[in-house]
C-alpha cells in the first residue's frame, strides 16, 4: 500500500493552490480545495471558492470538492480520500468533513481569525466530534496565505480608492 505523505501533500496542494487562483480570477475569496484517492493519489475533484458566484455563503472550496465527489461517487462517506485545502477549514467545513469520514486533511494556510482545526472551536477535538481524520498544516502555508492577503489587500485599496473618488466628484 503507498501511504501519500509529504513529498505528495506538496504536489496536491499546489494543485489546490491552482484552484484557489481561479476563484481570485472569479473575484472570489482565494480557496482551493482538491479530494485524491488515498492509496492510488488519483485526483478526482477539483473545487475553489464560489459563494458570490452561487449566492451561497455554504459553497466553500472544501464543501463543493466534498459534495461534488460525494455525488460522483455516489456515496454519502467518501473514507477512502484525503482532501487538500489552501486554507484552514471552518467550523462548517470542519463539520462536513467530519461527516464525509474523510481520511486525511491537509491545508495550507492557517487562518487565526476563521479557522477551526486548531483555532476557535478547534472542532476535531471536541466530544461531539464522532470523526477526527489525520490533519496536516502549513503546507505551502507561504504561498497559499500570500494569495488570500494580497486579494484582500486589493479589495481594501479598492474600496479606499471608491471612497477617494466619491469625495472629488
Ligand atoms: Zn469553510
């Protein structure tokens, strides 16, 4: 049995991180999200960000990717694959994956403000969760939290730059 381990969590996160950049192309909140097949490493979803486009603050990366392999699948657990998340997923995310019985998470950056592996509810550790899967963060934690702040950084300068341009008219 190949066990995917590091060498790999690099190889899939970047291509999570290639789905994060077409949800900035989008304008959407840089997340990327890819589900792999354990033992063979076979990618078999690729998701990214698409509240705004979808009108649907639940159509995060991690949820789309689960949902969607779900449905490929056609099976509510998916106990075999190991998802790969730019970001530290949230409380809902934390939830779905739970309920998915994924088996092994991996994220790129950490998020101290909306986070909940190891920050606010730090979901995975709490009795009510009856699935902790393996979890691995900062992966690529550089470059996928770099993504996330420029875009927020051009969201604010933008809206600067409006707020400018209303007091000159
Ligand atoms: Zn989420």
């Amino acid at each position: 049995m190949t066990e995917f381990t590091q060498d790999h969590d690099y190889s899939f996160m970047r291509l999570a991180l290639e789905e994060a950049k077409k949800a900035k192309e989008r304008d959407e909140v840089p997340v990327g999200a890819v589900v792999v097949h354990a033992k063979t490493g076979e990618v078999v979803m690729r998701a990214s960000n698409r509240s705004i486009e979808l009108k649907d603050p639940t159509a995060h990366a991690e949820i789309l990717a689960i949902r969607q392999t779900c449905q490929l699948l056609g099976q509510q657990r998916i106990p075999e694959y190991n998802l790969y998340v730019t970001l530290e997923p949230c409380a809902m995310c934390s939830g779905a994956i739970s309920f998915a019985r994924l088996h092994r998470v991996v994220f790129g950056a950490y998020d101290v403000k909306g986070g909940a592996v190891f920050h606010g509810p730090e979901f995975f550790e709490q009795p009510t969760c009856h699935h902790h899967p393996e979890i691995i963060g900062g992966i690529l934690e550089e470059e996928c939290g770099a993504l996330l702040r420029n875009f927020f950084a051009l969201k604010r300068k933008m809206k600067k730059d409006r707020k400018k341009s209303t007091y000159t008219d």
